[in-house]
C-alpha cells in the first residue's frame, strides 16, 4: 500500500479548519495532561472517562480528542513526578530519577520546560514514523483471510504474559477471565444467546465502556476512597515555560535516539511507556560522558525519558492501526472508542475508511502540537491542580464514571455493569490480579472466536485449515516465541528485584 | 498472600465448572464440530488448570506478593463499603428521582463521608458537579438525562 501524500495534505485541512476538531483537539490535551499530572489518575483512566464524552461527534473530532487525552496524559505524567516526587503516570516513573532533584535545586521550571519540549520531539517523531510506516504494514495484512485473523488474535493475546505484572499465572487467569466475560452473548455464528439469564442487555455482551470504566475508573475510585492521604502542596517556583537553547542543544542526542528507542518499545505489543523511558534513560547514562553525575538531576535524563514514553504513543497506534491488535491498555480504550465510532481498527480500516486513517495521522500530529501550546501555556495551573483535594476530585469522577456509562445507550443496567466492574476490579488488583489483560480479552475475544468458526466453516470442520496459510503459521509461532520471551523475561526481573531486595536488606542491616 | 490465593483458585475452579455445566446444555454443531460451547468449554478448561496451579503453588509456600487482609474495622474499607452502596443507591433512584437530585445527594454525600464538613463548599461543588455534567451530556452532545420528579421543571 503505498503512502498517499494528497490525502494527508487534505485531511491536516480537515483537522486544522475545523474550529471543533481544534477545539477537541484542546479539551482532549487539557483533559489529558490534567488527568496524568494528577497521581493516581492514569492515562487508561483518562481516556475511558472522556470516551464517553465523545458519543454522537463525528469521528474526526472524538479521534482528536482521545488523541489528545493520549498524548497529553503522557506529558502529564511529569508535572507531578518533578514536582511532588510521584510520578502521576507509570511512564512518567523514570522522570522521577532526574526531575525531582532538579526540582529540589530549584530548577522545577528548567525542568518542567524540557519534559515538554523533550515530550513534544518524541511525541513528533513517534507519529511521523506511525504515519509513514502503518501503511505499509496495512498492506501486508490486507492480504488476511479468517484463519489469519484467528492467528492475529493469538498473537495479539500473547501479549498478556507480558502484561501480567508480578505473577503469569494471575495475568493469565484475569485473561482467561476476559475471554469469558468476551463469550457473554450471542454466539457469533449461530445466534445462540450464552451466558444472557434473560437478560436482553446483555445480547450484545457486556457493554464495552461500562465495562471499561468500572474496571479502570471506579475500580481505582475504591481503592483511592479506602487509601486516603494527604494532598502535597506545591512550593517550587515556576518560572520557565521552554528550555533554553543551551539545553536543547545538550539534550539533543538524547532526545533524538530516546525517540527512536519509544518508537520501537511502543510499536512491541505490551511494552509500555514505561519501559521505553527506563530503556532511553539507562542509554543516555551508558552514551554519556559522566554517567557519574546521573540521578543528581540532570536535564539530559527528562531529556531521554519524557521524549521516550511520548513517542512510544506513536508506536503503540501503529499495531493498533495496521493490524487492529492493542499494544497497552491505552491503545486497548482506544481500539474500544474506534469501536464505538463504527470503526473496527486493522487492514480493513485501510480499505474502507482510508480517510479517517489520514485523519487521525494529522490529528496525532497537531495534538502534539496542541500538547507543546497548552503545556506551556498553562504550566502553573497543571501544577496547583497536583494540590487538588480528593474529597472533591472524587465525588466529580465518581459522577462522570456513573453518568458517561449511562449516556450511551441510556440505560440504567450499564450503571449497574459499571458498578459491578468495579467493584470485581478493585477486588481484583487488591489481590495483585491485572486488569489490562481482561480488556485486551474482551477485544480479542471475539475476533478470535468468530474467525476460528469462521475458518471451520469454511473447511468443513477441518482442523488443518489453521496450518495451511504461511502467514497464519508465522503469526502463531511469533505468538508461541514471544510467549517464551516473555517468560523468561519474567523470570529475569524477578530475580534482578530479588537481587536488589537482598541488598536493600544488606544495607539495611549495616 | 497463602489464603487469598486459595480463595483465587478456588473461586477460578467454581467458575470453570460451571460455565462447563452451562456449557454442556448448549446444542451441538456436529457439521462444523465446534458449536457454540466450544470456545467458553475451551476457556473454562483453561482457567480451571491456572486456578488448580495457583492452589498447588499457595500450598507449596510460592505465592507471590503481599497484600493486606480485608477488615471490616478497617475505616479505609468501611469508606469504600459505604461509598459503593451509595453508587448503587444512586443507580436505584437514577430513573425515579432524577438525574438532578440524585446527583447532588451523591457527590455531597461523598463529600461528607471523605472528610468534608463545610456546607457552602459542599453545595458549590454538588451543584457545580450536576450542572456541569449535565450541560456537557443535555446539551452539548444532545443525550437526554432523567429529570425523574423534576420532569417538566428543567
């Protein structure tokens, strides 16, 4: 398939002159980077409490406002890792290392200014390189038939080992979970209704966005109303809202090489933005000429871990966009607000709605844009938003979880659903069971099941038919490996933290 | 760790069971082979075999992590006990009573339970809250709100 560059001109017309798209754009870029600052809100948690707010808006503007609630919760995630030592997102944990201590000299606003304008270079090239490569996996996948698209499904649910936190066997019985509750409903072939009690609600399965915000948004509402701290007042001073030239011209290499880093970590189904900054982060120290002087607080480290996990947003959209297959837990709500939209991200999307594909190219693109404008602009207010009470914030999410589920289709069940979500979520990650595996199974599921039947019905009931297309046979077995992978990748971090739990106690000691 | 990953198991093992029960009053597909108990059989199979593994592994001393147990003197879980049967409170009455009424009982009740004693800024913000969201839901984006015993007056 090969790269249109008329459509992409039109569709930056599209996004540009349309005052609503801009104005999306914005509120989704605010929404976002208010959500990540604030600690205990996540980007996951962002964008399935706005999906709502996007019901009956064309496309293009609800795309560009969960684009913007993407990247700007990503940036988000900083604010507070530098100033309150508590990073408000899990890709913003790195920024941590160097941010904080910068903010402790009284350089919070040297720092906060290069979080943004490092977050705003690797956010750029991660949606330059998802606009430019996406097309051509796209093309690739065009080729797919129903046995390719049952393999695509395992592939894509491989990724839950590698979501599945501190235990695979928990991560894979909250996956196996989602696959149940994705079975809820009518059969996909024959119409048989499973699983329904009578219940009519429940004919299409458990709806998508009730289900995800009980489990992302009032499952972790529980669980802040039961650990209720104190709210941390902000004292640094800020005073710098972009870096200096002297500091970007430092900061460049690294910027440019963590970039690439977030874009390849983020395009690999199930490594996050987390791991795209401590990856970029332990680089720039190796690259450097003082590695000594790391964690000190240096600017080259926010350098390197802001424009990694902002560019890691890019390449998690180009699985999601080319084959359909979330990469995180993010990409996961967005292939759900997709969804909503009547579209149904992967090769198909290429076929039938290449325009929309162009769009939300162009939407990414300005949303960073929008991300650089708003950042600077409204810095102070990010940051005395971090001292917001909970007695308040709360009550507000609790109303906007309760009512964004009843507004789409405008029924009380889905309240209900939301509740009972969330309260199987909150239980859920008190016992160290991840929630992300069940979204992805919910999403998988289905595509899953409806193409293996599919695929029996076209050969009759034979089995072979899964092993008779090479590209099937080639997904299946880089599902096994990275299964594999994924495993003993486990088993490396739990005995590099044993390690360092062993000497923690050491050192305690003495 | 030891006990909640036995109720872990267990509770995996209930479920497994029964959706294969349920399963197993599903009619058959005898020309395609796999009908449409095939795949949650499949699943609940494999649930079943983790949940059993996550017990033998309890019982060997391998549970991973610690996590507090559940008190109900706990005040951070009797918040959260109060907190969700006012959420099911509001989605009783949601129809009924309206989507302004409940809302500002809702958000002040929260108010009240997390700490919040002053009444003026417990009206501002629940009014503030019900108003807000519901300008961006009516009106904005044109989804109707039950106005329950206020029907008529909005």
């Amino acid at each position: 398939m090969d790269f249109d560059f008329g459509l992409l001109y039109h569709s930056f017309g599209n996004v540009m002159l349309d005052w609503h798209v801009m104005l999306m754009i914005f509120i989704g870029v605010t929404g976002g980077i208010t959500i990540g600052a604030l600690p205990g809100l996540t980007a996951t948690m962002g964008v399935a409490l706005l999906v709502p707010f996007t019901f009956g808006r064309p496309p293009v503007e609800s795309l560009g406002m969960l684009l913007g609630i993407y990247c700007g919760g990503m940036y988000g995630g900083s604010i507070s890792a530098i100033l309150i030592r508590t990073p408000g997102t899990p890709a913003a944990a790195a920024t941590v290392l160097e941010g904080y201590p910068m903010g402790q000299r009284g350089e919070a606003g040297r720092a906060l200014a290069m979080a943004l304008f490092a977050s705003f270079t690797g956010g750029m090239i991660g949606a330059l390189i998802m606009t430019f490569l996406s097309p051509y996996v796209a093309g690739v996948a065009l080729e797919f038939s129903y046995v390719e698209y049952f393999a695509l499904a395992l592939f894509g649910l491989s990724v839950i080992i590698s979501i599945s936190g501190t235990s695979i066997i928990k991560g894979v019985m909250a996956g196996l979970f989602g696959l149940l509750l994705s079975t809820i409903g009518m059969d996909p072939i024959s119409g048989f209704p499973r699983f329904i009690y009578g219940q009519m609600d429940l004919m299409e399965g458990p709806a998508f966005i009730p289900t995800l915000i009980g489990l992302f948004a009032v499952a972790e509402l529980f669980s802040n109303i039961e650990k209720m701290g104190v709210t941390e007042k902000i004292q640094a001073k800020i005073g710098q809202y972009l870096p200096s030239w002297a500091d970007i011209k430092t900061s460049m290499p690294n910027i440019l090489k963590s970039s690439l880093i977030g874009t390849t970590v983020g395009a690999i189904p199930g490594a996050g933005g987390d791991i795209a900054a401590f990856v970029s982060y332990a680089e720039a120290k190796r690259s450097s000429n003082h590695p000594e002087k790391f964690g000190t607080g240096l600017v080259e480290g926010v350098a390197a871990t802001e424009s990694a996990n902002n560019a890691c947003s890019g390449g998690a959209m180009i699985p999601l966009l080319s084959l359909g297959v979330p990469g995180d837990s993010v990409t996961a709500v967005l292939l759900g607000a997709f969804i909503v939209q009547g579209l149904q991200p992967g090769p198909l999307l290429y076929k039938e709605h290449m325009d929309v594909v162009y769009n939300v190219f162009a939407a990414m693109i300005v949303a960073n844009v929008a991300m650089l404008i708003v950042g600077a602009v409204g810095v102070r207010f990010f940051a005395r938003v971090i001292g917001m009470q909970k007695e308040i914030l709360i009550p507000v999410i609790f109303i906007l979880s309760l009512c964004g589920s009843y507004a789409m289709r405008q029924n009380v069940f889905d309240i209900y659903l939301t509740i009972g979500f969330g309260v199987v979520g909150y239980i859920m990650q008190r016992y160290h069971y991840p929630l992300s595996p069940i979204l992805l199974a919910l999403i998988l599921g289905p595509m899953a099941e409806a193409n293996l039947r599919r695929s029996m019905v076209v050969s009759g009931g034979d089995w072979h038919i899964l092993f008779s297309r090479p590209i099937a046979v080639g997904l299946m077995i880089l599902g096994v490996a990275f299964m594999v992978a994924s495993v003993f990748n486990h088993k490396r971090i739990e005995k590099r933290l044993a390690e360092a739990r062993l000497s923690g106690s050491e050192g305690t000691t003495e | 760790m030891k006990i909640a990953d036995f109720i872990g198991g267990g509770s995996g093992i209930v479920l497994g069971t029964y959706v294969l029960y349920e399963g197993s009053k599903m009619p058959a597909d005898h020309i395609m082979k796999i009908g449409p108990s095939y795949f949650p059989d499949a699943l609940a199979i494999g649930l079943i075999f983790f949940s059993a593994i996550l017990i033998i592994y309890a019982f060997l001393g391998r549970a991973k992590g610690e996590s507090e147990s559940i008190s109900f003197k706990d005040k951070g879980i009797q918040r959260s006990l109060i907190s969700l049967a006012a959420i099911f409170a509001y989605a009783l009455l949601f129809n009924s009573l309206g989507y302004p009424l409940t809302t500002i009982m809702l958000v002040g009740g929260i108010m009240v339970l997390l700490g919040k004693r002053d009444p003026k800024q417990i009206a501002i913000v629940a009014l503030a809250t019900t108003f807000g969201v519901w300008a961006i839901f009516a009106k904005l984006l044109m989804l109707s709100m039950p106005m329950g015993i206020l029907d008529g007056l909005m």
